[in-house]
C-alpha cells in the first residue's frame, strides 16, 4: 500500500476519533433528553444516558445555584431543578459583566457555551440580560442548526469512513468538509450574533440601536461589559480540521503517484 494513503488513513482516522468522542457521540446519547426533562419524563432517560451526561460534565462549569450534591449527577440535577446544559463539548464561551451580579459569585460574568446542539451555563440568566436589552432569548438563535447538527455529523463520520475504506478521488473531497469545520462554525456564530443585534424588540427596559456583537474578544452591550472567546471544543474542531486537510492531501499525493 502507499505510504501516503496509509498516512491519509491515520490523518483521518485521528480527525474521525475526535469528532466522534467529542460531539457525535455524546450528542446521540443525549438527544432529546432536554425534551424529557421539560416534558416531566424523566423516568424514560435511560441510565445510559445518564452516565453519559455524568461523565462529560466532570469538570464543566456549574450554576452558583447547583447544589455541590448535584455536580455531575444528572438525576440531582433535575431533582433540584438546576440548569441543565447539553452534553456535547462546549465550542464557544461568552459571558457579561452586569453590574447587579456581585463579582465575587461571578468573577468572569455570566458565563453561557455554545454547542453543536445546544447551551449550557448560566442561560436563564443571560436570557434575563437579554429580555432587559430588548434582544430574543438564547434558544431562538440557531434552531435549525442545532435541529440537523447530530444528523449533519452522523453523515459527515459516514462519509470520513468511506474515505478511509476507500480510495476513490471523489471521495477525497468529502475531507473538505471536516476542514472547513472551524470555518463553518465561526461564520454561522456571527450571523446568530448578528441577527440578535439587528432584530430588537420593544420589550427591553430602554432603547439601544442595532448593534453587532463581539464575534472574539471582549466588548459592550449597553452597560454591560462582554467577554467572547473559544471553549475546548472549538480548539477541537480546529484539530479536526488540520487532520482532515492533511488526509486530504496525503491520498491526493497517493492518488496522482499511483495514476501516472
């Protein structure tokens, strides 16, 4: 076999591994789960689901308002009627300075995170902020988005392990689109951001102009100071994306080497 087609296999086999362990799977395990709990189903969440939702928020972060006993126990957590975020791994993390949260129990604002299929952290508050500034709450941002994000990634692993059974060149451009994750990512945030800036409503408690919010870094809404930066995930998906160019390029080598 052709050293490169061996070295696109191990590329895109690591991006596949990546993206299965830290989005796809944990998105399957959970789906719906978020329904059940709001539906007072919780008795048909499996165990599975569960474990798995225990064991990926070990380390994330936690409401001021969970109770300790509840950290990474998924039945705690809808016992006590705590925030319950998804999942997946966060992608993107963005917080705000209110002047009426004391600093001391939110030293980095109200933090929320962005995920393939959802949020976690402080989204009841942050939708409070953003009723008081006339913006819509957080889950009418990328709802089709996070609708197909599992199925979207579901064919995208399918389509990586054909690429890795098989060396059509056809195939090879599947491999484009792992790479352009990050890219994907970034510009679809920025529309979200985007359309919450220009579509106010009359609701909030005074009136600000159309505004873009900060895509990267830290920034202000009315007097509220904002914080914008990557999570692990996205840090993730940036490693997904080298792996998949570099497959990418590896079985175009390979191809071209054995056709000529």
């Amino acid at each position: 076999m052709h050293k490169s087609i061996i070295k696109a296999r191990v590329f895109a086999t690591l991006a596949l591994i990546i993206l299965s362990l830290s989005f796809t799977f944990p998105m399957i395990a959970f789906h719906g789960t978020l329904n059940k709990i709001d539906n007072g189903k919780k008795d048909e969440i499996s165990s599975f689901t569960k474990n798995i939702w225990n064991l990926y928020n070990q380390g994330r972060y936690k409401s001021v308002t969970t109770p300790k006993e509840a950290y990474n126990n998924l039945d705690e957590m809808i016992s006590s009627a705590s925030e319950i975020g998804v999942a997946s791994l966060p992608i993107w993390a963005v917080s705000l300075e209110a002047p009426n949260y004391p600093k001391e129990a939110f030293p980095d604002g109200i933090p929320v995170y962005f995920h393939f299929d959802g949020y976690s952290g402080e989204v009841h508050e942050m939708n409070t902020i953003n009723h008081y500034v006339g913006m819509d709450p957080m889950w009418i941002g990328g709802i089709i988005e996070r609708e197909i994000g599992i199925y979207a990634l579901l064919t995208l692993s399918i389509g990586m392990i054909f690429f890795i059974a098989y060396n059509k060149k056809i195939l090879n451009y599947i491999m484009l689109i792992p790479a352009s994750l990050p890219l994907l990512f970034i510009a679809d945030y920025s529309y979200w951001l985007y359309w919450f800036g220009h579509n106010l409503h009359d609701w909030g408690a005074f009136k600000i102009k159309p505004f873009m919010p900060t895509v990267f870094g830290d920034g202000k809404i009315a007097q509220f100071t904002t914080h914008s930066y990557p999570s692990i995930g996205f840090y993730l998906i940036v490693a997904i994306g080298l792996f998949s160019l570099l497959a990418f390029f590896a079985k175009q080598k390979a191809l071209k080497e054995l056709n000529q």
